[in-house]
C-alpha cells in the first residue's frame, strides 16, 4: 500500500471520528437545552418528584444503590440558585452547540474556527470548575471535549485545502 492510500484510509477514518464526534455534540446540546429548560421551569418539588418518580423502580431492586440515593440527595438539597445556574448553563451550552454542530455538519468555514473558539472557552470554564468542585465528571467531559476540538481542527484544515 503507498503512503496517499494510506493518507486517504486515515483520513476517511478521522473523517468519520469527526462526524461521531460533532453528531454525537448535537444531540448532547439538544439534550442539554430540554434538561436545561426543565431546570429553569420545572419548580424544585416537581424536579423532586420527577427524579423519585424516576428512581424508584431501581431503589426497589436494590434499595442500597448509592448513586440513585445520591442523585435523590442532590435535587432535593438544590438551592434555587444553583438551580437556575444549572439551568441557564445548560440552555447557553445546549444552543451554541447545536448551532455550530449545523454550521460543521453544513460545512461553514466560519463554523469551524467559532467552534474552535467557543470549545476553548467551556474548555477553559470546565477546568476551572474541576478545579473548584473536583468532578471528575467535569474533567471527564473536558478531556472528551479536547478530543472533538482537536478533529474539528484537523477537519478544518482538510477542508481548506479543498477550498
């Protein structure tokens, strides 16, 4: 095999690993805009309600599971602000996304270097949150969020050079 079907096998296949990445980012922003409107206005009792409702039938099997007690313990202990503050975040974070997804997925030049620049800033506000709170959760989706950064630039540079 000589090194352009070679360039052209890895090239299709970080293609694709750029396609999973951006659809896979759409449909988390989209999921992050409902949960983030349900955040906003949903009132703290029906959120309760709602995640029991949702709980129940795994507490029923195993009435000791930690992370179904934990999640009940952290919507019923949420103060109204971080509440909201959730809520916007999530609203704010769900929209950009999905409308830099429809720009890469249309193949926008602009899409690319804004995407660039808005994934560098949450890369930057999820870092420090990591570094205030110490979610792993939070380090992991930042690490996940470095990986699609870095094949949204690859991805550009490729379309460059067919432009």
């Amino acid at each position: 095999m000589d090194s352009r079907n070679s360039t052209g096998s890895q090239r299709k296949i970080e293609h694709a690993f750029f396609l999973w990445g951006v659809w896979s980012k759409g449909i988390a922003g989209l999921l992050e805009t409902i949960g983030g409107s349900l955040l906003v206005w949903i009132p703290q009792t029906g959120l309760i309600r709602f995640v029991i409702f949702l709980t129940a039938p795994e507490l029923m099997k195993n009435p000791g599971a930690h992370t179904v007690l934990f999640l009940q313990r952290s919507v019923e202990h949420l103060s109204t602000h971080n509440k909201l503050f959730a809520g916007a975040y999530l609203i704010v974070h769900g929209l950009i996304k999905v409308l830099l997804v429809a720009g890469l997925l249309s193949q926008r030049l602009w899409s690319y270097p804004l995407s660039l620049w808005f994934m560098a800033a949450f890369i930057i506000y999820q870092t420090y949150r990591f570094f205030v709170t110490g979610s792993v959760w939070m380090m992991a989706l930042t690490i996940v969020d470095l990986i699609v950064a870095l094949l949204i630039w690859r991805e550009y540079r490729a379309v460059l050079k067919r432009v």
